[in-house]
C-alpha cells in the first residue's frame, strides 16, 4: 500500500481506483511553506494539478519520500523535472484527457472573435442594438496558422477544415508525413507560419523558445487579408500556455490594429490582476483557464494519471513519463 498526496482536487471516481487497488489516499492542498520544509516527505506518491509547485526545492525536501509525481493534466512546467529525475523520481503526466475539451475551447475562441459574440453580448444586456457595428467574417476560406502540432492541434486543425479554413502549421519537432496525413502545410520557421495566416491558435509548451515567440514584430507581418480576398484583419487565441504571448505586444497590436482581436485562455501572469490591462481592450476575449475544466475531461484525466501512478508504484514502465532523459 502505498501514501499518495492529492494537492490539487481529484475525482471521486479516481480516487476510488486508487483506493480500490489497497492505497491510501489525502486530498488536501498544501501551502508552499509547508512543501518546503517537507510536508510531501510522508507520501510515496503526489499528484498535482497546476496549482502546487513542486520547485527543486520541495522536492529536494522530500525526496526521501516522493517514488513519483503525478501531473493531472498535459503541462509540467510547475514541475522541476530535471531535479526529479536526478534523484530518480519519475514525473508522469495524463496528455491526452484534455485534448477535445481544449479544441473546443479553441474553435469557440475563434467563433467568438470573428462574430464579436463577447462584445455583442455586453451590448444586450445593456440594452444596445448595435447590429452595424457587429459585422464580422467567416473562417471558410481563411489560413489558420497552428504554432504546435499535436494532438490538440490536429484535433483543431480538423474542425477547421471541416469549416472551410486552410491549416498551416510550425512545428520544429514534427515528422512532414504526420502534417501532410492531416492535409496541413509544415512551414520551416514560424515567421513564415505569419506571414501567410490571419488566424494564430497557439498548442506549444512554454519553454525558453516559446517565451515571448508571439511578439509585435511576428503580429506585424501577419496579412490581415485572406486569400478568398476578404480583409478580415487578424485574430490570435491561445488556449496552451501563457507567456508564449507578449501580452504588451499583443495589446499595443490592438490598439494599433494589427491585430483585430485576442482570445486568451491561458496568462502570464496567473491569476489576472488590475495590472493587466490587456482584458480591458474591447475586442479582447478571455477564460480563466479552462481548457480542461469540463466534467469529461476532469473524469478522463483523474483516472488517466491514477493509472500512471499506479503503473510505476507497481515497478512497470509508464509511457507518459516525461523525464526519461532525466532519470538517474
């Protein structure tokens, strides 16, 4: 039987599976002073959404305890993987149990952008009828630009053929035949990726490279005409990872307007402060991170990582271990 820490909520139903299979199991967040000096030392096992930060030096202060860390979700930047894999402790994630619910989301960001739905909304309820000003575009024959190419990706790349938009992609770490499978262009460097799409969906990490990769300079070589002839202006939304957005760059791309709208999910700063004046500009648009938060996902992902934990606590080899590089 092993102690398993769940820091950040879980399922009923996942938890029952761990409990079933003879493990104990405590839900409760811990705060960051008491991870660091060694709360998780007590567990053989931790599971975490993105809400706990496992720093090197929680781990550090645990890692006489800690067998594996579990990541509810795609993302593990709130992880320090390289430090847990030098002590040998493998970081598992649950990559696919969000996958339609973050499509989704991405195509009804987009939706909402070309239809002006937020704004007209606001408009409603307080008693406008500001119908001409609400003219908006149709995605049919525009060039989505997809930064990353993943499961997520392909899955948004799908609906938007479905609608009638031409998918282009960037991604470095790609095999060409998996973009050709899903009849999207593979451009060689994402600067080309702008050059030809007024549509950007974002579905990359956040990692040194991704930093900052959407700035004033990239926004400003976007068309902002469609090939179908149609001036449609531009349209950004990121559903991945914040910070892969320059959120000044991409407010002063409003202002100016090279960019007609921003959808963002996802921050740089989380949870949003009155600092952030970006959510203040009128044809901007945002979720409070939510990419996963529908009950079919949090259902999938909950019994996704349960199994992954419970696969290395059993010895086995789980193949949604992120730090195999890592591991001593």
């Amino acid at each position: 039987m092993a102690k398993i820490a769940v820091t950040d909520g879980m399922s009923d139903k996942a938890t029952k599976l761990l409990e079933s299979s003879g493990h104990s199991v405590t839900r409760k967040f811990i705060e960051e002073d008491d991870l660091l000096n060694g709360a998780l030392a007590e567990f053989d096992a931790v599971i975490v959404r993105s809400a706990t930060k496992l720093t090197k030096d929680v781990i550090e202060a645990s890692k006489n305890g800690i067998k594996v860390i579990g990541r509810a979700g795609v993302g593990v930047d709130n992880i320090d993987i390289e430090h847990a894999g030098s002590l040998g402790i493998p970081v598992v994630n649950a990559p696919r149990a969000s996958t339609q619910s973050v499509v989704e989301l991405t195509i009804g960001h987009l939706l909402s952008s070309i239809r002006h739905i937020p704004r007209a909304h606001v408009g409603i309820r307080e008693y406008k009828w500001e119908k001409k000003s609400m003219k908006g575009t149709e995605l049919s024959g525009k060039n989505l630009g997809l930064i990353g190419f993943g499961r997520i990706a392909q899955g948004v790349a799908s609906v938007a053929r479905a609608l009638g938009m031409v998918t282009h992609a960037y991604d470095p770490y790609l095999p060409p035949k998996i973009a050709k499978e899903h009849n999207t262009q593979l451009h060689k460097s994402v600067d080309d990726l702008f050059t030809m799409c007024t549509h950007i969906t974002i579905h990359c990490n956040l990692t040194e490279e991704t930093h900052h990769l959407v700035n004033k300079k990239r926004i400003e070589s976007m068309p902002g005409k469609s090939p179908d002839g149609i001036v449609c202006g531009n349209h950004l939304v990121n559903c991945a990872r914040g910070g892969i957005v320059n959120e000044n760059d991409a407010l002063e791309a409003l202002e100016n307007g090279n960019l007609s709208s921003v959808a963002l999910d996802v921050f740089e700063v989380e949870p949003i402060s009155e600092d952030n004046k970006l959510v203040q500009h009128p044809n901007f648009h945002g979720t409070p991170h939510i990419g996963a938060a529908t009950l079919e996902a949090q259902d999938r992902v909950g019994t996704d990582i349960a199994k992954a934990v419970m696969m290395v606590l059993e010895g086995k080899d789980c193949p949604t271990t992120v730090n195999k590089s890592y591991l001593k």
